[in-house]
C-alpha cells in the first residue's frame, strides 16, 4: 500500500528529466513527464519500476509539450492503452504525432537534431486541459473507485504559461504539494527564449503561483533540486 508523502523520481530520458510517479491509493499512481525512451537507453525505467514494486498507472500527465518531458508516452501507453495523457490544449501539438514535425527545427537550431526521431509515433492526448480541472475529472470513469476518485481530487490544474503556451502545473493542498514542470526551479524558473516562450507570461505565472500557494508548499520540479519550500524562493 502506498502513502503519500512525496512524488517518487526517476530520472529519465536524454536531459534527466525527473519524472515523477504520484502515489494515489493501493497500488495506483500516476506518471508525470516521462521521457524514458530508446535514445536514452532507459526505456525500460519506468515500466520496471512499475513492476518491481507492483504498481498501476492511471494516468500520464504532462506538464508541457518540451521534448524532454514527451519521449515516453509512448511507451507508457503501449503498456497501459487505458492510461489517459492529458497536456494543456495549447502544447497538444507538441505532445502527439506531430511533436517531431513541431520541434525537429528547433533541436536542429540548438544542436539535439538527433533526438528528432525519438518524438516520431508518439500517442496523441487523451484528454486536453485548460487549467482548473481536477485530475479525478481527467483520468477516471464515473464508475471509479471512491478511493481513488478521492486522491485524484485533490489534485488541481493550473495554467502557467511562459516556459510555453500550454505550461501547467499541479497542485495538492492536503498534501502541500505543488509539480511545477518547468515554470519553476529552486531560485530560478524555465527559460522563454525557445518558441512559445514568453517572459511577461511567465512572470505573471510565477506571481500567481507566489500569492496563490502557501510558502511552505513542497515543489517537485522538472529539473534541478527538489522538495524544496516555495518559500525559499522569495
């Protein structure tokens, strides 16, 4: 049985994203950012893991469409077809069938044209957010188990653009908990100079986020240190 305390980490796929797996209840979880993938040579990670410890995923979300964060969808699908994705509308372009056609210039531009091919076949999102969702309302049936309707409740969506158009994060009260992608590192935040990027957008993300979430919210970001409080970046 699994509790939960804090997101387990993997890290996966070319740049070491970390990919989070959420402890929910019983043997659930949910998986976020994975990028485990053949290039890599650790596309068997997360699947492992899963099955080491007897897991089961029930859902894929993802923070953002960045190619780092979406190589492993794929193969997380192919293992779990009932697995939803879910990635804001505004990054569904770069998350599916089409992520290599949308991001091949832009790896070519910063010199990681190779990684192209491992965003070719990838799985086109479930479901597409806008912000304000709970993830019961994303990944489950209404025939769900209450349990499990339970602790996806309590996960809420937000929208922080900037680090891209579609860049969100998800946020559990109960649990002081905030998964902040790549809108927010420990003293620093995701970078806007790549296509969608805006600085002014990520700024007011940031402000939304610093007078919204108490400061002793633990973040679990996509790169860098971890469990940090928001605090420690005022």
């Amino acid at each position: 049985m699994l509790s939960l305390t804090e997101p387990i980490e993997i890290a996966t796929g070319p740049l070491q994203v970390h990919t989070w797996l959420v402890p929910l209840t019983g043997n659930k979880v949910f998986a976020v950012d994975p990028a485990a993938c053949a290039f890599s040579h650790d596309g068997a990670a997360l699947l492992d893991y899963l099955a080491q410890h007897a897991l089961e995923l029930v859902g894929i979300l993802l923070t953002h469409g960045h190619f780092d964060h979406v190589m492993g969808t794929r193969i997380l699908k192919d293992a779990f077809p009932d697995c939803k994705i879910a990635v804001h509308a505004l990054d569904k372009g770069m998350a599916g069938s089409r992520a290599a056609q949308m991001q091949g210039v832009t790896l070519h531009e910063i010199g990681m044209g190779e990684l192209t091919f491992a965003l070719e076949n990838l799985p086109d999102a479930d479901a597409l957010l806008s912000g304000g969702e709970t993830l019961d309302r994303v990944f489950l049936s209404e025939d769900a188990d209450e349990a499990l309707v339970n602790a996806l409740q309590a996960w809420q969506i937000i929208h922080t653009p900037g680090h891209t158009q579609g860049s969100l994060c998800a946020y559990n009260a109960a649990e002081n908990i905030l998964l902040s992608g790549d809108t927010l590192f420990y003293r620093t935040r995701g970078r806007t100079d790549l296509p969608g990027g805006s600085e002014q957008e990520i700024q007011q993300s940031l402000r939304l986020l610093y007078q919204t979430i108490p400061p002793k919210t633990r973040i679990y970001p996509g790169h860098g240190k971890y469990g940090f409080p928001l605090e420690e970046n005022f």
